[in-house]
C-alpha cells in the first residue's frame, strides 16, 4: 500500500504531532483489568475525554488553525459543529488569538452551546431539520473574510486527529505489544481516518474499524458498497456528535482504503457502554464517544487473542442524560 497517494500521510501526522506538542494533552493509553478480564482479551483505551475541551477535537482544529498565515488571522474562523468542534475551534481561536464563529444546532447539547460561549466564540443556532449549516457558515465566512475550519474533510484536521493513531502506536510499541484491532467513532470519518493512516503505517496488518450508531450507519454501508452513501436514519439518536449523514469526500478516500469494516452499537448499548465506564472505569464517557466500546461489549466483533484498541472520542455530555444512562 503506497500511502503517498492518499490524501494525509504519516509525514503530515508526524508535522502536526509537532505543533501540537506545545498545547495538546498527550492521552494516556489505558488498559483496565475489568474491562480486558470482562472480554476475555486484552483491551486499550485512548481516553480523549481527558483532552483540551473534552474530546479529540482540538487536535485537528488547533493543527489547521495554526497554518493560517498571520496577515489571514485578522477575519476569524467560522465552523460548523453540533459541539465538539465547536469547543475545539474555539478553544484554539482562543490560544492563537482570534475570533471563532460557530454555527451550530439548536438541539445541541445546552453544555457543548454553553462550554463554547465560554472559550469566547459566537454561537450561531440553525434548525437542522430545515436548514443547512454548511451554507450558513460559508455566508458567515464570506461577509468577515473568515477562514472556515471544516469539521473533518480537511487533510490538516484529519492530520491532527492522526496524532491519536500515533500516540497509541508510540505507547504500544514502548509495551512491546501490537495492536490488532482497533476502533474509532466515526460521523463524518475524520478521526478514524486519521488513527487508520498512523497505525497501518506502522501496524500494516491491525484491522482499523469505524464505530456508529447502529441507524447512523453511512461509514459500514460505504464500505460495504465501496462507495459514499448515506444511512437511511431520519431521527435522533443519543450518540449526538455521531449523526452526519454521509462520510466525507476526503475522509472515505483515506476510510474506503485503510479500513477493515465498520461496525455499530444501538442507543441501549451505548448507553450500557457509557454506564460500565462509569461505574467500573470511573470513565465520563458521552455517548458519541463511547460508540466502539459498546460494539466491543456487546460482541459485534471476533476479539479472540487478539489485541483490541478503542478509542474513546470524548466526554462532552449533559448531565441530565449522563445520570439517565448511568442510573
């Protein structure tokens, strides 16, 4: 496999763990004996809950960010965000200086809209039943001359995200320990296309996989088909940072070569996922988070001596859902 022909390679990995090395958490890489005892194989997790704004997010969005050149600055980002890149891009506007406007769903979670006020961005709200925030966004950016930081069809967002899949070939190879399964939640396939490119540069042979609602399936139904096509779902689900509805141009050129499969967990699954790292873990997981540990527990995949990865994506939830699925 000639990685130099896909759209983010381990050397623009390398290039963003580099300037991220000043600001970014470097998330431990876990393995918690009831968890690898409960599977009945040895189980790792990336917590990226305990990241800067709570989730993966600020990897990409600072690592974009950065590269806009300073005469650029003076008009903002604008990005478009049900929460957790909301947070990110805001959170970078803030350490590099700049004003962050974020467009984003009336129906996000009150503690993702509030945490990103908080970071100083401007809080746009859309209706996502009836409006498209792709277009509001890049009238925003347009009338301020503003840079739009997409949310993951960007090869420096998806370079940023990357840095997961690096960090945890780093601390498995210190382990002495191979990876041969590894999970990342996916909504518009940013992250996992990113880890997917770090660990099959190293681990050509681990068997990288998106996790997602089980009706929020548009990453396994593309692979399947070897081509992007949209889940069929026209509802809600808890996993609230997972509801894109088709993968991304970039991300599935990288996704539809380096992925194995895709697989899912239902919102009852999920939410048994979120309350056994709570409980056993004291892990605050959020749902859209905890997506791959819930297929984990719940059998959709041959783990049999085998080294399993999951990636926790973050921990941005409401408390009143969080004591739900926790009671």
């Amino acid at each position: 496999m000639n990685a130099q022909i896909l759209p983010v390679t381990p050397a623009d990995i390398d290039a963003a763990a580099r300037v991220l090395a000043p600001f970014a958490v470097r998330t431990p890489l876990l393995s918690p004996p009831v968890l690898s005892e409960r599977m009945g194989t040895r189980v790792f997790l990336k917590p990226e809950m305990l990241q800067r704004t709570g989730s993966f997010k600020f990897r990409g969005a600072f690592n974009k960010m950065s590269s806009i050149p300073p005469d650029k600055r003076s008009g903002g980002v604008v990005a478009f965000s049900s929460g957790n890149h909301a947070q990110g891009v805001a959170h970078a506007a803030q350490i590099l200086g700049m004003q962050a406007t974020i467009v984003m769903p009336s129906d996000a979670p009150l503690s993702k809209r509030e945490r990103t006020r908080a970071f100083g961005a401007e809080v746009v709200l859309y209706d996502r039943d009836r409006e498209d925030r792709e277009a509001i966004a890049n009238g925003i950016a347009e009338k301020r001359g503003a840079t739009l930081v997409r949310p993951y069809d960007d090869p420096l967002v998806i370079a940023g995200q990357g840095t997961v899949g690096r960090e945890i070939c780093e601390d498995m190879a210190a382990l002495g320990v191979a990876p041969d399964i590894v999970i990342a939640p996916a909504s518009g396939g940013g992250l996992v296309a990113g880890v997917a490119t770090a660990i099959k540069a190293r681990y050509p042979q681990a068997m990288v996989m998106s996790g997602e609602p089980e009706a929020f399936d548009d990453h396994a139904r593309s692979l399947r088909a070897g081509r992007r096509e949209p889940h069929a779902s026209k509802g809600r689900t808890i996993c609230d940072a997972l509801m894109a509805s088709i993968p991304g141009e970039i991300t599935f050129a990288i996704n539809s070569r380096l992925l194995s499969q895709g697989v899912t967990a239902s919102d009852a699954e999920v939410g048994t996922a979120v309350g056994f790292a709570f409980r056993e873990l004291k892990l605050v997981v959020e749902p859209g988070g905890a997506v791959g540990l819930a297929a984990l527990m719940a059998g959709r995949i041959d783990i049999s001596g085998r080294n399993v990865v999951i990636v926790l994506s973050g921990g941005n939830v409401d408390a009143d859902m969080f004591s739900r699925l926790i009671s």
